[in-house]
C-alpha cells in the first residue's frame, strides 16, 4: 500500500516537473526575434546620434532588457499590457529624477536609490500599473552615468518615454504575427483572429452588445 502510494506520488511530482519546465519551441523562436527586433530598433536609433563626444547609450538602457522580456516572452501577461508598460515605467522615471534631485547624498550614496526604487514600487502599486522595470528605470536615474544624472526631467522623455514606445510598436506589429498570440490581450479566441484585427486593438468589438 505504501509503494503504491509512494509510486503515486513520484509519478505525480514528475509531471509536474515536465510541466513546468517543458518548452514550447515556436513560441521560444517569438520571445528570441521579438526580443531582438526590439532592442535592435532602439539600437539603430542609438547609432543615428553616437559620436565620439557623445559615448553613453542614451537610448539603450538596461531596464529594456527587461521590459523586453516581459512584452516578449509573456505578451498576455498583466505586467506587459500598454497601461502597466506606459505609466509604470514613466511614473518610475519621474519618482526616479526627484528623489535623486532631493534626496541625493554624498556621503550615502545607497540612500537615494534603495528610496526611487521603494517609493517607484509604492506609486506601482497604488497606481494598479506595477511593472517590474520600473524599478531598474527608478534606480538608472540614480546610479547612472553623470550624462544621464545631468538629464534631469529629460531622462523621462529619452530614454524612457522614447523607448517604451518603440518597444510597444514593436510588440503590437511582431507578436500579432502569431496565431498564437494577441498584444494588447483582450479575453478573444485569438487564432480565428486576421493580423488587422489584432493590430487594431483599439477598435470595438462588432459582436459585442452597445451598452446603453
């Protein structure tokens, strides 16, 4: 009795290990190319004001790394959604500038940054638009390069602002390409679905019901 219940368990444990750490192959080749396409974007833009006086990556920062993954590797996900993406990122930007702008001090460099990125997970979530770079966006405005320090309120429109919207258009136009996938996610049956429809995502649905 107790090798049968014993087998039972084992054999329950197993696939539960498969299950969460099988892969789906196609929709690991979307994350990967949609990843790329992405950040190559913000890349190429980059490169178009790169000098050699000018050296930072303004444009490229490490929080996009993650706000890719999130768009890319988990497009139905709440945290990739356009809300979470615009105002949790910016909202961080903003909280970012002004802590370091006030409550920078020399002789506590940590103080300033644990405190964005806290009051930035605070705003988040108050706000209901939590998004994981938003934190990473928090700190870069305190522990960045002087030129980004030097930004100010700057830093909000390049890189964040510029960035999350190159990354969103890229998201909409590459992940709506699946039959498998629908960015912004509506609760639909998402494969009867053409590319136009999904790209139009802010077009009402014709078999809903007007609400009077």
């Amino acid at each position: 009795m107790k090798k049968k219940k014993l087998k039972k368990s084992l054999q329950k444990a197993r696939y539960i290990v498969y299950k969460e750490t099988r892969h789906n192959p196609t929709d690991n080749a979307w994350s990967f190319f949609g990843g790329f396409l992405g950040l190559s974007a913000i890349g190429l833009l980059q490169s178009l004001f790169h000098s050699d006086e000018n050296t930072d990556i303004l444009f490229l920062i490490g929080a996009f790394g993650a706000t890719s993954v999130i768009l890319f590797g988990n497009p139905h996900g709440p945290f990739a959604q356009p809300r979470n993406l615009f105002f949790g990122s910016l909202i961080s930007a903003v909280i970012g500038v002004t802590v370091y702008k006030f409550f920078f001090i020399d002789s506590m460099i940590w103080f300033s940054p644990a405190l964005s990125v806290s009051l930035a997970i605070l705003a988040m979530q108050y706000t209901k638009t939590l998004h994981p770079p938003g934190g990473a966006i928090a700190l870069i405005a305190n522990i960045g390069s002087g030129e980004i320090k030097s930004m100010g309120y700057f830093y909000v429109i390049n890189p964040i602002l510029t960035g999350i919207i190159i990354l969103f258009v890229m998201a909409i136009l590459f992940n709506n390409l699946s039959k498998n996938r629908i960015y912004p996610y509506k609760e639909v049956e998402i494969r009867p679905l053409k590319y136009a429809e999904k790209i139009y995502f802010w077009k009402k649905e014709t078999n809903q019901p007007d609400i009077v």
